[in-house]
C-alpha cells in the first residue's frame, strides 16, 4: 500500500476518521461513512434506554471499519478506563479513544487524566488514541505511556471553526514521533486539508459532516480535501515570500525598446 | 427483591439470570454489554449468572457519539 498510515497494529489507507455522533438517520449515516472512504468509525457508549426502542448502530457501520470506541462520558482517568474496559468487552477490538472532558461548556480535556488512562491501557494492551488540549508536555507524556497516536483538538468539540490551534498543533508535529490526528472543531474540508499540508497523519470529522445539508456529500468532499492535503504535504509546499517573484523572467517583452 | 439497573431501582419478583432478564425486557442481545457490580459479564455467562438482591446492573450498547456525545445520566 503506497503512503500507508501504520497505526495502533494496522496499516490505513483512508486518513479521514469519522464520527457517528448527530447524525438525523442512520442510514444516511451509514451512506456518509460509505462516501467518505474512511476506514475508522468512532461510537460512543451508553446506557440502555429501556423507553425508547433503539436501533444497534453498529448495523449501520461497514463491516470493514476498525470500530473505535470513545469514552466520552468519562470525567476522570478512572470512568475511561472502565469505560474502555467495557467497550473492549463487547469484541469490538482493542481500539479506544480516550475523552476525559469534566469541563461540561467547552469540552475540553483534562490532558492529565487523560495520560494516566493512557498508562493504563496501553499497560493493557489498548491501542490508545488520547483526545487532548494541544499540548507539548502532554504529547511527550503520552508517547512515553504508550499511546499510539495524539489527537489534538482544532477548536472545542463542535464548534467548526476550524485550525484555531494551529501553532500548537505543528510544534507537535514537529516534536512528537507519533501519529497526530486533529480531532475536533474542523468545519470544512479546507481546514483538514490544511491540518494535512503540516503533516498531520489524519483527521477525525464529525460533526461537520453529520450536520451538513447533504452528510453524505459532505463526506466525499472531506475524503478529497484530506487526499489533497496528504499529497501536498508529501509533494514539500513551496517556500512562501514576502515581496513578489515573477514566474518568468522580466526581459524580453515585446515591443520593448 | 430490589435491584438497581442502569442506575434506576428496580424490584424482580423472582431471581433471574441475567439472559432472561433481557429477554423479558425486550433488549435486542446483539452489541451489548452487562456490567454486574462492575464486573463485566461475558455474553457467555448469561444464561447461568443470577441477579441477586441489592445487584446493581449496568447494560450498555453504542451508539452515535464521535466527540460529541455528553453523558445523560
């Protein structure tokens, strides 16, 4: 596979991650993670609703998906690991996003109990991918518990705002000999292809897509932004100037004396 | 016999295994998950893993939630 993503034991050829969350149908939901082409689908875990009859999700996701499950809900290191324990338990794999978000306005994450569910779990043989306030001392952290990628957040959950960390988010780029994976906040196709022209190993897209007039369409459009943005990156972006240069040179006009 | 489930209580005329107790609730058994005093129980040991007085059941499923899914209860 040519510029495969080596990740968490597998080898990805799609760099877009996607979300179920929000979604109005699950069909269209299904028809979107169709389009998109990505290859990893993130659920969350809840509580039975014993009132309302609900449909198994995971009917609707391609059976080819690496299913990584999230736990969201948790507030500290020790909800994320029983959560992750629990998902684990259902056979769905060793996948597991780590949300640990006490913070009930923004949602952002407590990046220090989310390194110590990392220990954890990546003790426990998890393929661990933290959800974390972009952060060099947390992202150092994490590589030295095991986790098998960072996923830094671009704006709050939600939001589609798009690359507001983008600073933070290149210095772990730079620094961080994993994985990084911006998650969260990408609103349109335009910023993940940015987030890939830095470097970025991939992006997770949720409710971009989800909430789009057409998800499905929306899909595809983020799958080629993603592609671009990979190629361009691997293609070494030009160097940017402050004074203009012409692209050919500035003799031999006609009618010039 | 009182019992809790998925944090509301509950009262069982009888002594029930866990299988049977879905059954009865109607619960599709297909990506579930049953915590049993925190115990995760396998699918396997349903049918023979009785819920007992002051048992406290947590019966999980997934669902829809990439970053976005915020706790309900």
């Amino acid at each position: 596979m040519e510029d495969a993503l080596k990740i968490g034991g597998k080898e990805l050829e799609n760099r877009l991650f996607i979300g179920t969350g929000k979604f109005s149908d699950n069909r269209l939901m299904e028809e979107a993670i169709r389009r998109s082409g990505a290859q990893v689908v993130t659920v969350a875990l809840r509580r039975i609703d014993f009132e309302s009859s609900q449909e198994n999700i995971l009917q609707y996701v391609p059976h080819e998906c690496i299913l990584m499950p999230n736990t969201s809900g948790a507030r500290n290191a020790g909800e994320a690991v029983r959560i992750a324990r629990v998902a684990k338990a259902s056979g769905c794999g060793n996948w597991v996003k780590i949300e640990v978000v006490p913070d009930h306005k923004y949602l952002l994450p407590d990046n220090d109990e989310t390194v110590k569910a990392t220990e954890i779990l990546a003790g426990e043989g998890f393929a661990v991918f933290p959800y974390i306030n972009p952060d060099l001392i947390t992202a150092k952290k994490l590589k030295d518990a095991g986790a098998a990628a960072v996923m830094p957040l671009g704006a709050p959950i939600g939001t589609n705002r798009g690359l507001e960390t983008r600073e933070m988010i290149r210095i772990l780029i730079n620094e961080i000999a994993l994985p990084v994976i911006v998650d969260a906040g990408i609103g349109k196709p335009s910023e993940a292809a940015q987030a890939m022209e830095m470097g970025a190993a991939a992006v997770l897209v949720n409710t971009a897509i989800a909430t789009a007039q057409d998800p499905a369409a929306m899909a595809a459009a983020f799958d080629l932004g993603i592609k671009a943005g990979r190629r361009a990156y691997l293609a070494g972006p030009a160097a940017t100037r402050e004074r203009a240069e012409a692209s050919s040179p500035l003799t031999g006009f006609l009618g010039r004396e | 016999m009182k019992i809790t489930v998925n944090g509301t209580k509950e009262t069982l005329s009888a002594p029930t295994d866990i299988d049977s107790f879905l059954q009865e609730k109607g619960i599709d058994r297909k990506g579930i998950v049953v915590e049993l005093n925190r115990e995760i129980i396998p699918q396997g040991d349903w049918p023979k893993t009785v819920i007992g007085e002051n048992d406290s059941l947590e019966i999980l499923r997934f669902m829809g939630g990439g970053a976005v899914a915020w706790r309900t209860h």
